[in-house]
C-alpha cells in the first residue's frame, strides 16, 4: 500500500485496487469520529436467582464518520464529485478504509451513506458515515510485514518496546499479540505456517491459552501444514482427519507456546491485531 506525501488523506482499499479519496479534485478531509462502543451482552438468568450471569460479550458494527470540505468552481462539479464518491463507495464487496488521523488501524466496512451540507452551489461540506460490519478494527501492517516494527506506524498501536518476531526455529518461544484476543472461531484471521520434519506426531500448543493444535502423521521438509483459522491443510489440501480439530487461540500480550515432536522446523504466526 502506498501511503499518500499529503498531510492529511483518506484511502479505500479493497481486493482489486486501492483509491485515495483525497486525490478528488477539490476534496479536504477534515476530521473522523468514531461512534461509542456497541456490543451485546450474552447473559444467563434463572428465576430462582438475582440479577444475571454474564457469559461474554459480542461487538456489534459501529460507525466510522469521515468529515470533508469540498471546494467547487460551481455546482455542476459539486454534484459530479458526489456521483463519483458513491461509485467508489456503493460496491458489491466490502473494504477497508484507512484515514490519515490514525494510519497505523484499517476499519473494514460494507456500507456508505452520505450527508451533504451546501455552503454556496459550489462548496459544501460532506459527511461519510461507513458502517464497520466486523465491531473492531484492523492494524494495517500484519505481524510479518516490515512495517510493524516502524516507529511511525506501532506508535498508539500498543506495542511494547521489545524485538518482535513472529517465525521462529525453536521449540519454546513467544508471541506477542498486541489487541483484543485472536480467536479462530469468531472469524478472525490467524494463519499458522509449519515446515519441518515430524515422524509421528506434532503439537503445536499455546500454554498461556491452553490450547493444543495436534497434527497426527509424518511431514517432510518440503511439505508447509497449514493451519488457517480453524482449517488445516498440508501442501493446499485439507488434512483435519488427521487432527485433533484443535485451535490455537492468541491472548492479549505475550503467548508462551511450545512445539513438540518437530526437528529442524520453522514456523510463522500471520495476523492483523485487533482494536475497539
């Protein structure tokens, strides 16, 4: 991704393409405003007790607001940078929208619904109201891209000042997670990479989680396990037959895990940390 040279931008990035709001003749971002958290509470009550027992909480989609200042030569072009915005704004597929204020966070979304205030019939100023559909939002870098470790880009991202690596040769080691806790089975991407000799039987297993992830069989060198969310797969093909159907969780902060049954191996943890 290519960050704009101006002071203050706004980039839409989807699987295709990436587009700089910005780079519309006449548009200024101003200011972003995100709305206050939003979530539901799964409870259990019981008619012979008080009160109820939280059991865990859900995000649920929050509004990210984008406010921009346009200034037209007349209202012709006023109403052509408006049908040009909701081309790049109202598609079939979601996306990621990355402002200047925060660069450091993507905020996936799949909605866009507009307010236009006229100042004269060439100025006006519009808000942009996208609707973030996951309930939190993204670091842009991942844990194996060099920018992670960039001073412009980890500032206000909640990592510690340590050196952080993410593929490791050893059989004890770290992982740093620097948001909310990385769990498989809510969708959120964590793609765990093996290569390495196993002759009967690997673990792959998180002692701060006490999660296990159990691959049953041999594996050469040459072959890449694969675990992807809660799907493994060996060299492409789906192998959870020969699992234990284990996911592997990530806590917020440093994850002690261990690996068993493996000689001469490299392994890699791939995943954005999440933030509210």
């Amino acid at each position: 991704m290519k960050i704009p040279k101006k002071a203050r931008w706004v980039l839409i990035l989807n699987k295709n393409n990436e587009k700089e709001l910005t780079s519309l003749s006449g548009l200024y971002f101003l200011e972003a405003e995100q709305e206050d958290l939003n979530y539901r509470a799964l409870v259990q009550t019981s008619e012979i007790n008080d009160g109820e027992v939280p059991i865990s909480n859900f995000f649920d989609p929050f509004t990210l607001k984008l406010l921009f200042y346009f200034k037209g030569r007349d209202e012709k072009d006023l109403n052509l940078l408006v049908q040009e915005l909701r081309q790049e704004l109202a598609i079939r597929n979601s996306y990621y929208v990355v402002h200047s204020d925060l660069p450091m966070f993507k905020y996936p979304c799949n909605q866009a619904s507009f307010e236009i205030e006229r100042i004269n019939n060439s100025d006006a100023k519009i808000s942009i109201s996208f609707r973030v559909f996951k309930g939190y939002k993204e670091s842009l870098p991942n844990t194996l891209s060099a920018q992670l470790i960039d001073n412009n880009w980890g500032f206000g991202m909640g990592l510690e000042m340590q050196d952080l690596s993410y593929t490791h040769e050893t059989k004890s080691f770290d992982i740093f997670n620097a948001g909310l806790e990385i769990d498989p089975r809510l969708q959120h991407t964590l793609k765990i990479a093996f290569s390495g000799i196993v002759t009967n039987k690997l673990t792959i297993y998180n002692q701060t989680t006490d999660d296990s992830f159990i691959y049953n069989g041999n594996l050469k060198k040459n072959n890449i396990l694969l675990l992807d969310g809660v799907y493994p797969l060996v060299d492409g093909a789906r192998c959870g037959k020969n699992t234990n159907n284990g996911i592997v969780r990530l806590a917020k902060g440093n994850n002690s895990i261990k690996i068993e049954g493996a000689n001469d191996f490299k392994i890699s943890f791939a995943f954005h940390f999440l933030y509210r």
